[in-house]
C-alpha cells in the first residue's frame, strides 16, 4: 500500500485484482463488508447500512484477537453518512467515532473520506483520501496506528477477494 499526505489529507493507494465493479461491490455490500472491514484480528458489524446518498452506515469492530492483549475484547463503535455515489467509480462519506447507540463521540476527529476505484492494467486501484479537520488532527490519528490499521485492513480485503 502507497502512502502520501499532504496538508491535512491522507491518501492511500492499492492495487486489487479485480474488476472495478467487484471491488465496488466489496466496499459497498454489507456482509461483504462485514467480512473483511477492521485491522487483522479485529471482527466487524453492522448494525445499519444505507448505501445511498444521506444513508448511514453504523458498525462496531471487536477485537477478536487474544493475542493483542490489551485490545482483546474491545469494540471500536463508528457511525458514516454517506454523501457522493458515483457506481462503480467512487463514492464518499463522513466516518465519525460513535457509540452503540450512534451518538457522535465529539471528542474525536470526524473525517471526510473519498474512495475511488481506478481501473488499472489486470486489476483495479482503490484511492482513499481521508480529510481530516487539520495536519495536526492527521499527525495525531497516524499516531494512533491509523495508518497501520488501514494497511492491515486492505490486506484482509486481498485475502478475502482471492478466496
């Protein structure tokens, strides 16, 4: 996974492949979502799913990872609301730290989140840029292992795809 920043962006580039239409479908399906969504270790849930512009996605990942030790057990609750879709080429959303029952933890950064899937030779490319409020919000969420959480994410995501 290729990683940039630039401001208060952070934008994240892999190749799947996959057609354009299947790895939309992987990001865009509730169970198939629930699948592969999370860092290794960690299991997702969807509690709601709308996609459709003004739909809201709740979910809540558990770590299901006894050897994480402090994080066994955890359940990291967030809340999106979908804004731009654009099928099979992008779609955005504003992802936000929630609770169970989808209050917005204000606490927390919200972030803007644009995900795109470019068409490449034998495969497709997802480009994600996460907008965050400043650089120093971004410096902040890339020292809580955001970064690193993500990169997991996507290769739970190959795994998934290639089975």
């Amino acid at each position: 996974m290729k990683t940039m920043t630039d401001g208060n962006k952070l934008i994240t580039e892999r190749t799947f492949a996959v057609s354009q239409d299947r790895l939309f479908q992987a990001f865009t399906n509730s169970a198939e979502l629930e699948a592969w969504w999370g860092p290794e270790g960690w299991q997702t849930e969807n509690k709601r799913f709308e996609f459709e512009p003004g739909g809201i996605w709740h979910y809540c990942m558990k770590c299901e990872d006894e050897s994480q030790g402090d994080f066994y057990g955890m359940e990291s609750w967030g809340i999106g609301k979908f804004k731009e879709i654009q099928s099979p080429e992008r779609f955005t959303y504003e992802d936000m730290f929630s609770d169970q029952q989808g209050n917005v933890n204000a606490e927390m950064p919200s972030m803007h989140i644009e995900v795109e899937f470019k068409p490449t030779d034998g495969g497709t490319m997802v480009v994600t840029t996460t907008t965050f409020d400043s650089a120093e919000t971004l410096e902040k969420m890339s020292e809580m292992g955001m970064v690193e959480g993500y990169n997991s994410q996507m290769t739970k995501l190959n795994n998934y795809l290639a089975e």
